[in-house]
C-alpha cells in the first residue's frame, strides 16, 4: 500500500504570475467597446422597429374607424370657399357709364 504525503503549505513564488502585455489589455479592450457598440446599434434599432410599428398601428385603426364616404361627396382640397363644379358662379356687371339717380 501506498501512503500519501501529508498536505503542506506550499507557496509559490512570484515569477511564476504572468502579466498580461499592454497589447493584449488594448485588444481586450477595443474588443469589449466593439461589442458594446455593437449592443447598442441592435438595442437602439430595435426600439425604433417597436415605434414604427405602434404608430402603424395606430394609423391603421384610425383609418378602419373612420366612417366610409363615397368619393364624389369627398370635399375639395382647397377649402370651404372654393367653387366646385356642381354649385355654378353667377357675375354681374354693371357698366360704368349707367349713373343712379339721387332720390
């Protein structure tokens, strides 16, 4: 049989601690801000996708809420006091060289 050798303290030196290059810091660093950059296009993207759709949405009820007109009772882009084509002006002149007698 074999006995096994007790446990000790056993403390090592400090050579043998590697230390990260200044290279490797930098590249583990740029790669951290790469992919938080990257994080933040596809949060910041995702967010504007959810707005655009709630206001399609939004969009689409308000136009299936409105109730449906046939297109010639539509009113004219212009205005109220714009002339159509079925309410015909009338214009009267009246000559200069009639004059009005005085009463």
């Amino acid at each position: 049989m074999t006995t096994a050798a007790p446990l000790s303290d056993v403390t090592l030196p400090s050579t043998n601690v590697t230390i990260k290059s200044r290279k490797q810091t930098l590249y583990q660093i740029s790669g951290a801000i790469v992919a938080a950059i990257v994080v933040g296009v596809v949060v910041i993207f995702t967010v504007v996708l959810l707005l655009l759709k709630m206001y399609n949405r939004r969009l689409r009820a308000e136009r299936e809420l409105e109730p449906k007109t046939p297109k010639a009772t539509m009113p004219s882009a212009s205005g109220k006091n714009s002339n159509s084509v079925g309410h015909p002006t009338t214009v009267t002149i009246i000559p200069v060289d009639v004059h009005m007698q005085n009463r």
